[in-house]
C-alpha cells in the first residue's frame, strides 16, 4: 500500500488522545482471562461497549482533547503516511472517507463523516467506558471509531494473522462500514439481541466486510481532495492477501477454536473465517456496494 507523496492529509477526521488520561479505573490492556473473553466478545464488534456490560456508568460526552496532539504535528502528507504507522491509519481514514463521501453523492444522498479516536488503554465514549481489550469498534451514538493501535500487535501475536499495513486498513474500513450501516439504518438489524450463525448481527458484520472490500477496491481511483489525485496510488496482492489474512483470522470459528477450544456456531457473532474472507472479497471484487446484501 503506497500513498501519493504530495498529497496533504486531513487530520481532522482523527482525534489523538493517546497518552491522555482517564478517570475511572486503570488500563487492562487484554491481561488475564477476563481481557481474553472482553476482547473475543467485542473484537471488531459493531456496537459500542455499553452492549458488552463493560461500561463502568461513566456516560462523559467524549474524549478531551490531548495537550500533545502527535498525529497534527507529525502526519502532514503521504509521505508521512508511507513513513509512520499512525500517519499512515490517519491516510487510511481519509481514503475511505473519501470514497464514501463521493459514493453518497453518486447516488444522490449525502455523507456525514465519522472521526476516528487513537486511544491507549482507556476511553470514555457516548457508547460507555472502554477498554483496548474490546478491541477496535464502532460506537453509534457518538458516531465515531475507537482505535488503540496496540490492537494491531495483538492481530499477529494473539490471532496469528499475518499482519501488514493492509490488515490495518482493513480493520479501519470495517468500522467505517459500521458507520455507513448506521447512516443507512441497517446497524440496528444487529440490536436484536441473538446470536449464531445466521443472526442479523453476523450478518451486519459481514455486510461490514463487504464494504470494506468495496472500498479497496475503489481505493486507488478515488480522487483527494487536497491533489485531485488517488490518496492511495498502489495496492498490490499481497495487500490483499494480508486484508484477506487478517479477515480469517477474527473469524468466530478461529477465535473460539484459539481461546475456548471448541467451535459453537451457535453463539457467533462476526461469521466464519471463510464467510468473512467471502464477503470482504465480494466487495472487493465488485467494487459495488449494493453486491453486499448480506441480508438476501
Ligand atoms: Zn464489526
């Protein structure tokens, strides 16, 4: 993955408050067992922690701004982006917004962006309090993304995927998918309160997967706004191999055969490792949104 040089990032879709610290209690950061179930339940969950009884009652609107807003003073262009990890998540942010604000658009309606939160350790949301151990997420009632980049050396070293600077792009534009079901009205299909394989919320998280894939897809022949040019002007098949990698990888049938022993398709809530890879290749493949009703 390889962004343009010269074009100018949009720090504005990112809030950093790593670092910054937060009342109520201290970081567990996936230690002991009740990090392990936290982070299986909520990995890549498509609602915010109030759903997961890990809110601690504290309901603080969001996160306060950091005093050292690192990812405004560091990430400027896309050749910090090809340079830093966050810098680069920042670019990622930005491509993906892109695509959908002009996708919305194409099709008549209008987008409302998302900003992304880095965090480590601890977060208060409009969804509750949070810790890394849920895992990246979506949170609906504040709109926003929830990222603590340590997530991404647990994707290698705890769900053994292969990693790469796509796996984290695909990650970001899972979320991101979350946001347009929330603006679509599909993210509620989710809040039924079953699980299982054939559960809306497996299949509100696959259509996640979907979308993601249709923004790769779409990635490198969305124009920027700072350059008119593609933010992203190269993906190659190994990107897509670690996007695919990372998607099997937190399918439920891995994670319960990794962390439980046993596979219980009855209490999925994310899809299988091959219906997750199915899905972030059929958008990627089609490049077409409406190719994502996971519904059907
Ligand atoms: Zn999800």
């Amino acid at each position: 993955m390889q962004f343009d040089d010269d074009a100018n990032l949009d720090t504005s879709e990112v809030k950093d408050v790593r670092g910054s610290r937060v009342p109520g209690g201290r970081a567990t950061i996936g230690g002991g067992l009740v990090g392990i179930i936290a982070l299986v339940l909520g990995l890549l969950f498509g609602v915010g922690p109030d759903q997961l009884g890990l809110s601690s009652g504290d309901q603080e609107p969001g996160p306060a701004a950091s005093s050292v807003n690192e990812v405004q003073q560091e990430c400027r262009t896309g050749r910090d982006a090809n340079a830093r990890e966050d810098c680069r998540l920042v670019a990622v942010v930005n491509s993906t917004q892109d695509f959908w604000r002009q996708e919305f658009a194409r099709r008549g309606g209008q987008y409302s962006p998302a900003s992304t939160v880095f965090f480590t350790g601890r977060v208060n949301t409009a969804c509750g309090a949070a810790t890394s151990a849920v895992g990246p997420f979506y949170c609906p009632a504040d709109r926003q993304v929830y990222l603590d980049l340590g997530f991404f050396n647990e994707l290698r070293t705890k769900f053994g995927a292969s990693g790469g600077p796509f796996a984290q792009a695909y990650v970001v534009a899972h979320e991101y998918g979350h946001h347009i079901q929330n603006l679509l009205g599909t993210l509620q299909r989710s809040q039924d309160g079953r699980q299982g394989a054939n559960s809306n919320a497996v299949k509100v998280e696959l259509q996640a997967d979907c979308y993601a894939g249709v923004w790769a897809h779409n990635a490198t022949r969305t124009p920027d706004e700072s350059t008119g040019r593609p933010l992203i002007t190269n993906l190659t098949d190994q990107d897509i191999r670690d996007g695919l990698d990372a998607a099997a990888a937190v399918g439920d049938d891995r994670i319960q055969e990794k962390f439980q022993g046993r596979v219980t398709p009855e209490s999925w809530t994310h899809g299988s490792a091959e219906q997750r890879q199915q899905w972030f290749y059929q958008g990627y493949r089609t490049g077409d949104m409406a190719q994502c009703n996971t519904f059907r």
